[in-house]
C-alpha cells in the first residue's frame, strides 16, 4: 500500500496534536505554538531562481607571477545554461574568478575556490544577477583583502543593471537599495538572498563543549542557525577532500535537512523549528532542575559545617545542663526565707505595738502616783477618772491645768471646784497602796512587753540574715562560670539553627511551616485523574511527532525518487561499479559499488565530488519534475576532473555536465576546466577563457 503524500492543512495538523494530546482545548494548543513563533500554514510551491548574468573585477597583480603582473580588469557576461571557464594552463585565474563570484554572491569567499595568494588582487567585484525574478548588483569594493564594502543596486530591468558600465552605479531606473560595511557585508547579502529566495535558517543543536551530563545522559547544546552561507554549498561544489555530502557540517543532520529544503518537501521548515523550540524548552527546563540540585547540593555542602557545629553545640549544651547545680532549693529556699522575713516583720510590729502600749500605761501610773503624793486634790480624787484629754473634744489636757486642779482645787476637766472630803489616812494610805500596785503592774507589763519586743527584733534580724543568705546563695549560683557558659551554649545553639534554616530552608518550628504556608499557590488546579498538564514542553513534543511523520512520509517518497536520479548522474559522471543509492532520512548515501557497501567518505575525491553533482543536479530534476523550483539552479563546480587521469572518462564529465546545463530547465552551471575535451564539447560563446587559452588575467 503506498504511503499517503498529501499535504495536510493547518486545521488538520492542528486536530491530530489535539487528539494525540488527549482532547486538549485547541485554543490553548494554538496560542502555545503561536508563542513560539510556529505556524503550520501550509507552504505553498517553492519558485527559487539565481542567474548570473554578469562578473565583472578589477584588481592588481603583484609582481612575481608567471605573466600579466600589474592592473586588470575582468569582464564576464553570464547566463541561464552550461558555462565553463577554461584555460589550458593552471594557475591561470579559474578558480579565484569562482572566488570572487562567489563573495558576491554569498557575502563571503566560498573557501573550496579560495587562492591565498590572489585574494589581495582584487580591488572591485560586481555581480549582475536575477534573484527570484528581481534584477539585482552587488557591487564590492575591498579596501583591505577579504574586507569589502558592498552596496547593492536594484533596477526595473535587468538590461539597465548590463548596461552600466565598470564601477557605473547611475542609470535609467537604477537605485541602490542598500550598503554595508565590511562587518555587515555577509549579513546584508544573505539576508537580501533568504527574502528573495523564500528560504529560512535552519537551526541545529550541538553539545557545548565541556558540559557536563544530566541525569539522562545529554549535555547542555548550543543552538547554531545555518543560514545563506551554509546553503551556498548546494551551488558551490569542488573537489576538496570533505567526506560531508552537502553542507559544512553533519550536526543536527545538516545534509539532510538541506536536501529537504531544496526537494521542497511540506513543512520541513516547520519541522526544524518545532524542533528548535522544543530542545530550547527542554533545555531551559533541565537547566532549571539541574540549576535547583546544584543549588540544593551546595546547600547541602554549606550545611554540613553548620550541622556538625550546631550537633557539637547541643551536646555540650546537655553535657553542662547535666552538670549545672539544681537551684530549685536555692529559690525554695529564698522564698521559705522572705515568708518567714514577711511573718518576723508582722510579729514584729505587734510587739512593738504592745510595748508602746504597755510604756503608756507604766507612764500613766507612774504619773498618778506621783501627783497622789504631791497633791491633796489628787488625792481628793484618787482612783477617779484621770483622762489625758477632754472626753468631748479630744484636747489635750495640759500640765497647766493639772497645776490649778492642784493649787485652785478645780477639777482640769470641767474646771468645777473639786469637792471638799474628809482628811481619812487610812482611806487615803489604802488609795496610795492601789496605786503603786496599778503601778507594779503597769511596770511589771512593760517589762514583760519589751521583752517580748526585743525577741521579735531578734527574730526579724535573723530571719532577716537568712534571706540576705539565701539571696546571696541563688545570686551565686546564677552568676558563676558555668551558668554563663550554658547560656552563651544555648544563645550558640539558637544562632547555628538559624543559620541553617537560613542555608538550607530546614528547621523545626513555625518558620519553615510558614514558609511552606506562604509558597504554596493559593489555589490548585482540578485535573482528572491520569490526565497531564498542558505544557510547553508536551505541545511542542506531540506537535514535532505529528509533523515528523509528515515530513518523513514525504523525504521518504522524495528520497526514493532522488536515489534513481543520483545513480544515472553519478554513472554518467564516471563514477565506475556503482550498484545502487539508498538515500535515507539520517543523510547517509548507503551505496553499494563493486559488490560492497560503500559510504560516501570511502569514495575518491573525485568520486565524492561527482557524487555531491549528482545530487544537486537529482533535485533540481525531481524539483523541476514535480512543477517546483525548489533549488536556485546555479552550480559553481571547479575542476570536475582535476584528478582524473583517464581521457575518456574526462571527457564523459564534461559532456555530461554540458549536456545537463542543457537539458533541464532553468538551471545554470558555471564549470572550471583546463580538460582539452571542453573546446569540442562547448561552443566558443559558452567557454571564458583568457588569450591563448592562457591567463584570464
């Protein structure tokens, strides 16, 4: 059954990646591809067409070649069909005219054609070409060696660009469109190429240098964009001993891809930017996990010291803890001490109260007893009331008035006479007695009071001792050595666990918990179960799935068709015993010749050289077959037969080569040859040469 070589529609692409990724919202799968600059629009068919129409140099010889040292001036009309540039000497000029075309044409010297020593010849190098139907000049003017200043001309005709003459840049319905500077040059030109051609850059990935390997064993890789230079060597083709079919390099399967290019096979742009996009996600994606181990490693180192000094500083924290003294019994007994302080006090003042009271009432009787003696109206009144103040107002009665009761006889109370009584001895002896014993009494209290008084200060001064004591004590105990080395432990123990927290965002507590808290989002997404995010990364993968198998369903039915081609050419060519061409989608030629396999880089370089044309030239036939033009259709090839020593054969490349730029359409080969067989095979209007067959210039 054959494969389906349709091409399918955007809309289509766009339903088998939405199915293959399980039902997911179209929408969403188009704003991610747009956001990296994807669209599968289909392409439509490719029209490139290059034709050189006119080299024109000027520079100077410098003295010590073989003839024609001094100023020249190289004029070449050009155009569509087979060319050669001839002499019958070497050394004449061939390959450094392909040289300097090709830095016009290219930006920069293609170096398979490049000449060390006649690179500083040339002074001016103008280009007339047609690319994609618009006439265009790139003039050079090189200041330096290899270091040129270019502008570009445009014109509404090509006959208006031929007919300026030399370095001319004025004419009917001639501009010039743009300049550079020797740095810029290769950029202007390969940008004015690409937009004229309709061609991209391809990206390929390589390993950086030196980089170290992820957990799936692939380095971190280097994006490197081919663009017109790299796709000049589909056009420039010569006998150097690279053992690479097409292009400069085979990284990222740089042949193949051009191939594709230039067989104009559906989306292989597309392709290779899917595949760009979805490596630089991939990367960036690895790049921040293997970022975040490494951060987490180094954590992990810086941790270490920290861990082992905050697991030293908890063990000698316990240690001292174990050694340090209880003084639970210091503040039990500090507390035991200031209670009985607080009892000794209270106690205390009670018999300081009593004795003060006790005092009053001996000084009472004592005055008492004193004045019954002295006076006959206290005597009067003896063992009546004697209050110290008036009753009703509260004053004082004075001493004063106590000496009128005594001498007026009136009482000092109310100031009443006193009355009169009977002088009595016994009554007044038997009062006397009453009053000297309240006195005893009153003595005999007092003396029990101060006793009691001074055993209470007693006490409170001892009670008072022991707390000043035990203060000291506990005082003692928190001041010493080694409760100030257990509390400098801890503060160290606190401060090692805040610097880890710190290092590695570990800790026990509400710190880490909160930070935990704080970083997680605010609401989840609700996904089935079994179903996967949406992300960049999964969209890119099933989309370059998709678009792989497109574009290898196509290469594959192109190669097949490119594999007959190449087998005619390169037989035609010379290149003897070869069996069969089994192109495929890796880049590898897989021939077979004399019997055996043959890969491309055990060829001769003639024969690689040959096979390279056979290739070029096969796309340009299976393009032009299928109604594309899908390669430029120039060919630069120098010296096809530079080893070959067989004059047949010899002969057989260059009419092929004539034959070729004369049977397929829309191409144009510009061949350097020193083969005699060139003067009977090219008419003498197709042959550039210099006088005599000898030096162009």
């Amino acid at each position: 059954m054959s494969e389906d070589l349709s091409v399918p529609s955007e809309s289509e692409l766009h339903r088998r990646i939405t199915t293959r990724l399980g039902d997911a919202d179209p929408e969403e799968v188009t704003a991610i591809l747009a956001a990296h600059g994807l669209d599968l629009t289909p392409p439509l068919p490719a029209r490139r067409e290059l034709v050189v129409h006119r080299l024109y140099c000027e520079g100077v010889k410098r003295t010590g070649t073989a003839a024609k040292d001094g100023p020249f001036t190289l004029d070449i009309p050009l155009g569509p069909g087979p060319w050669v540039i001839a002499s019958e000497i070497n050394s004449a000029g061939k390959s450094s005219a392909l040289w300097a075309l090709s830095f016009a044409l290219r930006g920069e010297g293609f170096a398979g054609f490049r000449r060390p020593e006649t690179v500083g010849w040339f002074h001016y190098v103008r280009a007339d070409v047609e690319v994609g139907g618009v006439p265009a000049s790139v003039r050079l003017t090189f200041e330096r060696p290899g270091r040129p200043h270019a502008r570009l001309l445009s014109a509404d005709t090509l006959p208006a660009l031929l007919a300026l003459e030399g370095r001319s840049e004025e004419g009917p319905g001639v501009r010039v469109v743009s300049e550079a500077e020797p740095p810029e040059v290769e950029a202007l030109i390969g940008r004015f190429m690409l937009d004229r051609l309709g061609l991209r850059p391809i990206s390929v990935w390589t390993a950086e240098p030196g980089a170290p390997r992820g957990e799936d064993g692939q380095r971190d890789s280097t994006e490197q964009v081919h663009g017109w230079p790299s796709f000049f060597y589909a056009l420039a083709l010569n006998s150097a001993n690279d053992t690479i079919l097409l292009g400069p390099t085979t990284v990222g399967q740089l042949p193949v891809r051009l191939m594709q290019l230039f067989l104009d096979v559906p989306y292989a742009s597309e392709l290779t930017r899917l595949v760009t996009a979805r490596k630089a996600e991939l990367q960036e994606e690895n790049r921040v996990a293997r970022r975040a181990d490494e951060d987490t490693r180094a954590r992990v180192q810086k941790a270490e010291p920290l861990r082992a000094a905050l697991a030293d500083a908890q063990q000698r924290l316990h240690g001292l803890r174990e050694a340090q003294p209880d003084i639970t019994v210091l503040l039990q007994a500090v507390e035991g001490a200031a209670a009985r302080v607080v009892a000794c006090q209270d106690a205390h003042q009670i018999a300081a109260s009593q004795l003060e009271a006790a005092r009053k009432n001996r000084l009472t009787d004592q005055r008492a007893a004193r004045r019954a003696r002295q006076s006959s109206a206290a005597r009067l009144l003896l063992g009546a009331l004697d209050p110290e103040a008036c009753p009703r107002c509260d004053h004082d009665i004075d001493d004063a008035r106590r000496a009128i009761e005594d001498t007026d006889h009136r009482c000092s109370v109310c100031a009443n006479p006193l009355p009169e009584g009977p002088d009595d001895a016994e009554a007044e002896q038997a009062a006397l007695t009453r009053i000297d014993d309240r006195l005893a009494a009153s003595q005999a209290a007092e003396t029990l009071s101060k006793a009691a008084a001074d055993q209470a200060a007693g006490t409170l001064e001892h009670a008072r001792t022991a707390y000043a004591e035990a203060t000291a004590a506990l005082a003692t105990a928190r001041s010493s050595e080694a409760l100030i080395l257990l509390e400098q432990t801890q503060k160290e123990v606190f401060q090692l666990q805040g610097a880890l927290t710190l290092a590695v965002g570990e800790a026990d507590g509400a710190l880490p918990a909160l930070a935990a808290v704080l970083s997680e989002p605010a609401t989840q997404p609700v996904r089935l179960a079994g179903s996967q995010p949406l992300t960049d990364e999964r969209v890119l993968a099933v989309a370059t799935e998709v678009v792989k198998e497109v574009v290898d369903t196509h290469s594959r039915a192109l190669f097949t068709e490119l594999n007959g081609e190449i087998l005619a050419i390169a037989r035609a060519l010379g290149v003897t015993n070869l069996g069969s061409v089994n192109l495929n989608l890796a880049g590898h030629l897989n021939a077979i010749k004399s019997g055996a396999r043959h890969p491309y880089a055990s060829f001769s370089p003639v024969d690689r050289l040959r096979m390279r044309i056979a290739a070029v030239v096969g796309m340009i036939r299976v393009g032009r077959r299928r109604g594309i033009v899908s390669h430029p259709g120039l060919l630069l090839v120098d010296a096809p037969t530079a080893d070959e020593v067989v004059p047949e054969t010899a002969r057989q490349v260059m009419q092929t080569l004539y034959d070729t730029g004369n049977d397929v359409p829309g191409i144009q080969m510009i061949i350097t040859s020193i083969e005699s067989a060139v003067w009977d095979i090219f008419p003498k209007d197709r042959i550039v040469t210099g006088v005599h067959g000898r030096e162009l210039f």
